[in-house]
C-alpha cells in the first residue's frame, strides 16, 4: 500500500444504483409515452428531478407510510390507467429498461466508477430493489455491473435500507471497516441510515447528477480525467 493510499479516508465506494448509476423512471418518460403510444408530457409528474411536480413522491421522501417501491407501484398502476391497461411495477420497469439500453447508465456513474477502480478503490453497489424491479438476469447485460466488485441486492432478504442490517450485509461483504466506506444515495433517509450505521454518506441530487458525480469524484480526490 503506497503512503497516498494510507492517507486515504476511504478505501471503498459503495453506489446506490437506481437514480445515482442508473436513470430514474421519471427522465425515461418519453420512452413510456411513445412506447405506449401517448402524447409526449402526458406524464408530468417528476419525482426527485422536480419534487414540486409530484405529491406522491414528496410524501415519500418526507418518511411516510409508503416506501420507495410502494411509490413506484403506484406509478406504473397510474402510467397503466393512462394507456387504458394493467401495468404491474415490473412490466412498467421491463418497458423502461429491458433489454438494457444505450445511455439508460449515467456516463458520469461509469467514468467516476472506472477513475476509483484505477486509482485503486473498490467499488461496490447496495440497492433496495435491483432484482424485485427488473428480475435476476437482466444485470449480467449491464456492462456497468460487470465493473463493480460486489453487487449487495437488498431484494435477496427484504432487509433494505435504511435498516442497519442492510448496510451491516454490505460491508461484511465487501470486507472493510464501515468509516472506511463512502456511500452516496438519492433517498435521504437512507443517508441519514447510513450515518447513524457509522458510514460516511452523501446524498446524490438527481435534479443536479453531473455535479453530484463531481462532488463524489472530490470526495475522493480522483485525479483530473
């Protein structure tokens, strides 16, 4: 271990995937309405790119009763009623993102990943709902999950963040001391979680992505591209 990687404060990046790596629903919605053959902007409510559009996710964020994926059942029903059809959470997401497409991965997400691997962080994922939303075998198509080095998929226990037994799964898993671990997420209570688990966290503003990615990118001091 060089003197440079001593002085380090963390030796881990561990991602958050929908929203921070992977495009929220919400900047998709064209796909949704061409695909279903609706009028572009028939879908006006946008989550967390504009919270003042979208009660529902305000409520969300906010720590009531309804979860992340109760959120987005709620949506794919509503983006079903829409079309004049029954939309289960996992065909709206199957409509979105299956079979995986160009640039439904932030570029910032694969460039700030590849920079930490190079410079010899690891760089790991933990998500809620990767496998509830879109099944067990679309991820081997993502390149950008053929980087990471452990992929930790709350959907596998239904233990999910903010729960500390989620974020203790996670390390245990990568191997490394919890203060050693940078994790960024765009739900807030998970941030605050993760905190009180003794990670370092930041919240990722979808709204902002390119400058949440600069920011994670400071946070760990990559070199310049």
């Amino acid at each position: 271990m060089t003197g440079t990687q001593r002085e380090r404060r963390h030796d881990v990046l561990l991602l958050d995937f929908g929203g921070v790596c992977l495009l929220n629903p919400v900047e998709m919605h064209d796909r949704a309405e061409s695909t279903l053959g609706l009028p572009p902007g028939t879908f006006d409510w946008m989550g967390p790119v504009d919270p003042s559009t979208d009660p529902l996710w305000r409520s969300m964020i906010a720590g009531g009763e309804l979860t992340e994926r109760e959120y987005w059942e709620r949506r794919a029903a509503d983006v079903g009623t829409a079309a004049g059809r029954e939309l289960s959470l996992r065909d709206y997401m199957i409509m979105l993102f299956d079979p995986p497409i160009a640039g439904m991965i932030r570029p910032e997400a694969t460039d700030v990943a590849t920079r930490a691997l190079a410079a010899g962080y690891g760089v790991s994922i933990l998500t809620n709902d990767m496998r509830a939303f879109h099944g067990r075998t679309w991820e081997a198509d993502v390149d950008f999950l053929q980087l990471v080095d452990h992929l930790v998929d709350c959907s596998d226990t239904d233990i999910l963040k903010p729960d500390p037994r989620a974020f203790q799964r996670a390390v245990d898993m990568i191997g490394v001391p919890a203060e050693r671990v940078l994790f960024v997420d765009d739900q807030p209570l998970n941030v605050k979680g993760a905190e009180s688990f003794g990670l370092d966290a930041v919240w990722f503003d979808i709204s902002n992505a390119g400058d949440a990615w600069n920011d994670v990118a400071g946070l760990l001091a990559l070199p310049p591209k």
